[in-house]
C-alpha cells in the first residue's frame, strides 16, 4: 500500500497499528 490517497493513508495507518500489536 503506497498510493497518495487520503483514505488509502487511513487504512494504511490502520493496518500498520494492527501489525503492531502482533507479537
């Protein structure tokens, strides 16, 4: 995920605080 949207930038931040919480 790399586009320049901002609702893509959302879900992008999404996904990145949902694989920090892996172990």
């Amino acid at each position: 995920a790399s586009l320049g949207g901002a609702t893509y930038r959302r879900i992008e931040a999404a996904e990145y605080a949902s694989a920090a919480k892996l172990p």
